[in-house]
C-alpha cells in the first residue's frame, strides 16, 4: 500500500489550488473560516460556479457529464476545497440522489433529472427520516398509494437538512405491507411545489432554521418518478447511506478546523497551557489517523483491489472528531463562546479581535449543531454494530 502522491496526482493539487483560489469569492471563504451564516445564496452561487466548471458532479463518471476522477484525485479536490473555505457541496443532488439515478435509474430519468443536478440549478433535499423511523429506517410509515399512472402519498419526513429551500426531494415510502419491513419499500422522486407539500422549519437553538418537518396530503407523483422496481427501494437507499457516511466523515473539513481551532487558542492564551495543547496534540494524531484510513481505501480502489466495507467506521471516527473540536474550542474560548445573541451577530458583532481576526463567534452554536453528527446518518451504536458484522466478522 503506497499512501504517497504520484507527481501527476500533485499537479493536478496544484491545478485545483489555483483554480479554487481564483474562483471562490473572497466573502463566501471568510464566512467558512470563521463559521459564520451562509446564506442559501452562498451555498447556491459557489454550487454554480462548480457547476459552470463541470465540477459539481466531481464524482461522477464521464459518461453522466462528470469529469471522470480517479479516487485519489476526488479526495485532493475535496482537500483544496475545504482548505481554501469552499463551502460543503450541498450533497443531497450530487452525491446522494446523482449516484441512484445513474445506477438504478432508467436513460429518460438521467437524462431529465441529472443536467439539473451537474449545473446546480436543482436544490434536492432528503425524505428518509420521520418521527418514528430515524435510524430504523426499515419503519417508515409515509405510505404512497399506486392509482392509475400516479402514486398518492401521506405522511411525514423530519429533520429534513435545508428543506426549506428544496425544488425536489428523494422519498422513501411504503408502497407494501406485506413480508419483511424492508421489502415494502419504495424509492420516490417528488417535485416539491407539489400540491399538498407543506415544509415547516424548526427552529434551533442559534436562531437558524436548518431542520424541518414535511407534510404530504394526497400529493400526487407520477409513476414515472419511481426509481427501479416498486418495492425494492430499501436496496437503492442502502447504495445511497454508503456515500452519506463517508461524506459525513468529511476529513478535510477537521483538517481546516484544527487550525481555527489553534488561532483561537492563541488568540484566547490557552496555547500556553501544555495540557490544553496536549489535547489538541491528542485530536491532530486522530486526523491524520482518520485520513490514512480514507488514504488506505483511496489506496484499495487505485490498485483496484476491494477495500474493506468501512463507510459505517469512517462516520463514527469522523463525527466523534467533529464534536472534539468543536468542544475544545468552546474550552479555549471559555466564557466568550457561551452568549449566542442572534440580533448582536446580525447586526456585525462577531466577537472580533485586533488584527481583523474573528475567533471565536460563534462557538456554542457550532457546538450544539454538531451534538446531531453521531446520529443522523444512522447512530454511532447501530454503524458499530454494522462494522462488527462486516468488517470484524
């Protein structure tokens, strides 16, 4: 196993480098770096800028319009991205729903869905969650009646990211009640404008609506926006899960943080204390283990070998990692980091310290928010059980 980059594989480094640095505006970098609100604009316009470039399918094969990336190229394009403060590819369209299409879709549904998804025009969202079927997805009740060449669905989906700002979403719904859970179940594609789709924001702690609620009564779907086979929807979504988790693992993203993570513990003096820079110490070495571990599956594929089933272990060690460093910031930051006044950031205080440097805005906000990471995409307890039986045997 050779973890070392090819001088071809540094070149094309440095032709992203340059690329990001002369694209990516400079007010959407500084909101990233200092993890202050991105608008749905932010998120949008960086998507189309991508998009424009042929880049926001960075994973997709050629033949669907991607660039056709090795995995070894993906993961640095990701690096440079996350290092200059691109915002995170909203994943629902091109990493999550994109893959099923391609895979499990017919020619007319790639050809109608996937243009929208490549050039960031289509803000997809996720209908897997309700409000008793989190990480037992098996049980969703959001029931989809087939009448005629139409599907009739009611029900509920919660916790859905950025619902609020969707044009479609990818539905799992029950289209049987007969057998095992996981073979009633359908993979829906459903146009959000829809009559009968009613999306409520929920309102978190820091004031920002990022989870919602979405109703279905009676909305009509064609038939022809069922993906594959009625009833074999729980086989698409697991294809689906296997991208969201190692997306969730998001290494790059820990990378860039552990440096805000030192700004702010010097700003705050904290740097001076061995044993506070001990655990930073603690949390680096767990990075760089965490991105050996994507390197040894990046590895696998290059040499073409089949690497263990670890998206399940790369989504516990990365959410565990996400909630640390947002920890040890709160520490450093101490009692600044506790007040989250929304009108006082609205309004441009943002805890800012001579030398233009934001340190420490907004911390607790940060902190709660990733309390959820060790959940949503399936709970750290149910991915250890999933590696005991796959990876350990």
């Amino acid at each position: 196993m050779d973890l070392a980059f090819t001088p071809e594989e540094q070149a094309f480094r440095e032709e992203i480098r340059a690329w990001v640095h002369a694209n990516l505006p400079q007010e959407i970098s500084h909101k990233v770096h200092n993890a202050l609100r991105l608008t749905r604009a932010d998120m949008q316009s960086w998507a189309k800028i991508l998009g424009k470039k042929g880049w926001l399918g960075f994973g997709w094969p050629t033949e669907f319009g991607g660039p056709g990336w090795t995995a070894v190229q993906k993961h640095l394009f990701e690096e440079e991205c996350a290092l200059a403060g691109a915002p995170r590819i909203v994943p629902f369209g091109p990493v999550m729903v994109a893959p099923v299409i391609m895979a499990f879709g017919n020619a007319e549904q790639q050809k109608r869905f996937l243009p929208g998804i490549a050039s960031g025009e289509v803000w997809w969202s996720q209908g897997y969650s309700e409000p008793g079927s989190g990480s037992d997805l098996a049980s969703v009740k959001t029931r989809a009646e087939r009448v005629g060449d139409k599907y009739i669905v009611n029900g509920q989906k919660t916790w859905t990211t950025l619902g609020q700002h969707g044009d479609w979403m990818f539905n799992l719904v029950r289209t049987s009640t007969e057998g095992k859970p996981q073979t009633g179940i359908s993979f829906l594609l459903l146009d959000m404008k829809s009559k009968g789709v009613t999306v409520r924001p929920i309102k978190l702690l820091d004031g920002e609506c990022e989870v919602n609620e979405v109703f279905f009564d009676n909305v009509e779907v064609p038939a022809e926006n069922l993906i594959g086979e009625e009833n074999k929807g729980w086989t698409y979504a697991k294809h689906l899960l296997s991208h969201e988790r190692t997306n969730i693992a998001d290494v790059n993203r820990s990378k860039r943080e552990l440096e805000r993570l030192k700004r702010i513990a010097k700003t705050e003096g904290m740097w001076d204390d061995q044993r506070f820079r001990d655990q930073i110490a603690l949390l680096e070495v767990d990075i760089v283990a965490l991105e050996m571990l994507v390197l040894r599956v990046l590895s696998a594929e290059k040499s073409g070998k089949n690497s263990l089933d670890i998206a399940g272990l790369l989504k516990i060690k990365g959410s565990e990692i996400q909630q640390r460093y947002a920890e040890l910031m709160m520490l450093a930051a101490g009692p600044f980091s506790l007040p989250f006044i929304e009108e006082a950031m609205e309004a441009g205080w943002q805890g800012d310290f001579p030398g233009g440097v934001t340190a420490n805005a907004p911390l607790a906000s940060t902190y709660f928010n990733l309390r959820k990471t060790t959940i949503y995409g399936g709970s750290n307890e149910v991915q250890r059980n999933i590696v005991a039986q796959t990876v350990l045997g």
